[in-house]
C-alpha cells in the first residue's frame, strides 16, 4: 500500500537533488550553462513544473503524477512528427515521464483575456484538426505510447466498468450521484452503447484527442502555435477535443456558448472535416460528441484519481461523478 506521503514522486526524500542533478546534465550536454537555480513555477498533485534560467535563454521542467507518466512518450513523437507545434525538446527521460524543453511563446490566457482571442482560435483550431487527421493512421504508435485508448467500441465498456465503482461515484453522499442519478445512469447503459456507436457511423477517423485544449494550454511566438501539457490525452473520437475548448472559451471570455463567435470557433474546427462528411453531418456529429465527451472527461479523471493519495482524492474526486451528472443533464443530440 503507497503512503500518501510518498505517493508523489516530488515529496520523496532525495528527488529534487535527483532532478537538479539530471537537468544540469542535458543542460551541460548542449553546451550551456545555467545561471540559477531550479524555479519553481507550480505544483500540483498531476504535475511538478519548474523553469531553470540559462545563457541560451529560460528551459522548463515537468515532471508528472505516475499516471500521466506518458505524457513525455508522446510528446517526443509529436515532437517527431510535428515539431512546428510542439514544444521545443530538449530531452526526455521516460521511465520517470520528466520533460525538458526551450521556452517559446506566451499563453493565450496571457496575451488576450477578451474576445480579441478568438481570431486565434480560428487560425489554430483548423491546424490542429488536420493534425488530428493525420495522426489517424499513427494511432497505434500513439496507444504504444501508453496513452488511453477510449475509441467508441471501448467506451460502452469503460462506462460499465466505472459505474460499477460506487465509491468513486459518491453514491448518496455529497458532491456524489444521488441513488437517482445512479439509476438512470445504470439503466441508460445500452442508450449509450447506441449513442457511441451513431456516432461512429458519421465515419469520423478516431486519433489523438488533447482532452484540455485551453487558452492556458496553447502557446504563441514567432506566429506560430504550440500546443502543450498532453497529460490529458486519449485515442478517441476526434471532436471531443471540443467539449473542454468550448466551454473554457466560454467561461473565460464571457461569451455565450451558443453565441456568434463560440460558432465561428466550431465551424473552424469543422471545415477541415468536411472531407468526410456534409457540414450539417458534421454538426451532427458535433452536439453527439460534445455530450459523449463528458463521460471521456469522467473516465479520464477516474484514471487520474485511481492511485492518488487519500487528501488529492477528497480534493478532486466529484469530478468523477461530476462529468457524469453533465451528461445526465445534457439534452438528447
């Protein structure tokens, strides 16, 4: 049984010399030098990152809770396939999931808290459907990888398995289903499975899903797009991607979801697709994904949460049931 203690890599004796120790010597290996110390830049109970100032400029360090530890396998292909949207590696170290990378770019968040932000969305977001497209055909080598694999003929599955963790679900207690809400979620298991799989037949290729594609996650310098922290990541239907992008577009620039300029994100996003399917398909597909999405973003957190210390799980563990309760209450596509 892990202590809570030393459930996090960062709070064992020993490991911030480990990790001093290890970014200075990729540092050396470039030939710079750096000119401070390791900084601290936040910590929470999924990641540790830190920024180190050098001769060449600021690098940053993350290092993740074990079950995101692919985040840095992943990264390193994409840093492969498409380096001109993914952070600048400097080096990886997988067994442990630790990342060192060049700084490039401001966040979106940073730059522009007002609608002004959205011409942003309209040029990134095409980008990054089309590098969803071709990452379709790499998806083996993405689930290699270690990412989750949430591809629809799994997901009646997956959603069976959670609802039979009661515990986790918070059945009957605070911030929890109530007995209700587990009910009808018990008893629309096959209007699931039916959901997940009209949305496969609009013939939409599943691929990587960044599941957090926020204004805080997106980089920009040099006019181009990075996009960063894949911790939230799955092999899936490629439109739940938007769920999150959507509404935290929503929610920090004060815009009505169902606004004119949240639809001017939603048809950037979808004009790419329009190899596949009609635009009103597409829409379609769209509103199904959304609402299918919150059960992904549950599943995701269940993962995320499963071997976590008992006080991150008191902090964290509605959103398990949380998500749930989001697509109880979404209306039917």
């Amino acid at each position: 049984m892990v202590t809570e203690e030393a459930s996090l890599p960062w709070q064992q004796a020993g490991w911030q010399e480990l990790v001093a120790s290890w970014i200075e010597s990729q540092i050396f290996a470039y030939g710079w030098q750096p000119t401070g110390s390791v900084e601290p830049v936040h910590q929470r109970p999924w990641s540790v990152f830190s920024r180190i100032p050098t001769d060449h400029g600021t690098v940053y360090f993350k290092a993740p809770a074990p079950a995101f530890r692919y985040e840095a396998a992943l990264t390193r292909l994409l840093a492969e396939w498409y380096p001109q949207v993914t952070v600048p590696l400097l080096a990886v170290e997988p067994e442990q999931g630790w990342l060192l990378s060049a700084g490039t770019g401001d966040t979106l968040r940073a730059i522009c808290r007002t609608p002004e932000q959205i011409p942003h969305w309209l040029r990134l977001l095409p980008a990054y459907a089309e590098m969803q497209m071709e990452t379709a055909r790499r998806v083996p080598d993405v689930l290699a990888a270690g990412v989750p694999d949430r591809r629809l003929a799994r997901l009646p599955g997956l959603f069976t398995e959670l609802l039979q963790d009661e515990e986790a679900l918070l059945v009957g207690r605070e911030s929890g289903l109530t007995p209700d809400e587990y009910r009808r979620l018990q008893e629309g298991q096959a209007t699931f499975a039916e959901q997940c799989a009209r949305l496969a037949d609009y013939g939409l290729p599943e691929t990587l899903v960044h599941e957090e594609l926020h204004e805080n996650n997106v980089l920009y310098g040099d006019g181009r797009y990075i996009y960063t922290d894949w911790s939230d990541a799955s092999v899936g239907h490629p439109f739940f991607t938007m769920l999150v992008t959507l509404r935290s577009i929503a929610h920090w620039l004060q815009l009505p979801e169902e606004g004119p300029e949240l639809k001017q994100v939603r048809d950037a996003y979808l004009e790419p697709w329009t190899r596949f399917a009609s635009r009103a398909e597409l829409e379609a597909a769209l509103r199904l994904a959304y609402r299918l999405g919150m059960v992904n973003r549950s599943l995701s957190w269940y993962a995320g949460l499963r071997d976590a210390a008992p006080a991150v799980k008191a902090d964290y563990a509605d959103s398990v049931p949380g998500w749930l309760q989001d697509y109880l209450a979404a209306d039917e596509p």
